[in-house]
C-alpha cells in the first residue's frame, strides 16, 4: 500500500491551480481542500467577518496569515488517517509555507508541492477568459492580484524549494499535458 500524500498547488493566479487539483482528484478520489472556496463561502454569510472577506477577495488581496492557517490546519486534521489530500491555495505567503513544512513534518505525511510555472502574460489571458464567466470580482483585480504574488508568494516558492520539497511543472500546456506531467512526477499510475 502507498503512504498517503499530501499534494499542494501554488503559482500565480490563473496558473491552473483549481483545474489541476480537479483533475488529480478525478484521477485518484482524493478529497480537495481549497482555500479560495472556502473563503468566498464565508464572505456570502452576513456578519462583520462575511463583510470584510467580501471587500478583501473583491480587491484581490490575499487574506491574513492567520485566517489562512487557521482554515489549512482545520482540514489537515480532519483528514482520516492513511487517506491523501490535495490543497489548493493554502501556501500564499512565507510563514503559511514554513506552517505547511511545520505541520506536515510534525505528522509523519508524505507530501509535495507542485509549483505550476506560467508567465505574467499567459495569466493575464487566462485570468480575462475567466472573467467572463466566473463571477468572481477578484479575476477584475489580475493586477493586484499578481502584485500580491510578488510580494509574498515568490517567497513562499523559495522556501519549498530550499526544502526540497518544490515540483517545477510547466503550467502553459494543455491542462490534459500539465495533468500528466503531475501525475508523472507524483509517481502515479
């Protein structure tokens, strides 16, 4: 029987994080855990933290570190043990990246971080064809939103890689190729 694993998107907005995560699901039956639903969940309930959620994801800005972790433990510990999970935006920022090495560490899971590599350009198109359909008010903000990935996310990036943890995928194929191409890396069949 194969350990379980614990698989983590992260790139930039519009990277294929979401797609990716729905297709490796749909391959292997692991649940996925994904902040940015989450957190467009909460920001329909009317109370002052509804209120402020909505603000913050219309403008695009990344959510406070200690929200985020609190929403990425909250799944992790529920997972049943020998089960595998993906997760899909809980590793935005430097301290929720050494949160993740952290906790993970901490309970024995194997896991991998796959970073889909894409260019500003190739997000800013694929962020445009979203927001046609998606209704989300922050695929209005891509600007923003890349600017937040800058300043925080790229650091993010840096630490897995100096764990060793980090899978560079090249995130500009066809969906079917980058699929593929995680699964290949992950050693799944």
């Amino acid at each position: 029987m194969q350990q379980p694993q614990t698989v983590f998107f992260v790139g930039k907005p519009g990277s294929g994080k979401g797609t990716q995560a729905a297709l490796l699901a749909k391959h292997t039956g692991w649940p996925v855990y994904t902040a940015g639903d989450r957190f467009r969940a909460l920001a329909k309930e009317e109370t002052p933290m509804g209120h402020k959620l909505r603000a913050e994801l219309d403008a695009g800005t990344l959510m406070p570190v200690w929200f985020a972790t609190y929403l990425y433990l909250d799944a992790l510990f529920s997972i049943p043990e020998g089960q595998s999970a993906i997760f899909d935006g809980f590793n935005r920022k430097p301290t929720e990246a050494e949160l993740i090495l952290d906790s993970l560490k901490w309970l024995g899971r194997s896991f991998a971080i796959i970073y889909l590599e894409t260019s500003h350009e190739e997000v800013k198109k694929r962020i445009q064809l979203r927001a046609q359909t998606s209704g989300r008010a922050d695929d209005h903000e891509v600007e923003n939103r890349l600017k937040e990935y800058e300043t925080y996310t790229e650091d993010a990036i840096g630490l897995f890689r100096d764990a060793g943890v980090l899978i560079t995928i090249n995130g500009e194929q066809a969906p079917e190729t980058v699929a593929a191409d995680v699964r290949a890396a992950l050693k799944i069949a």
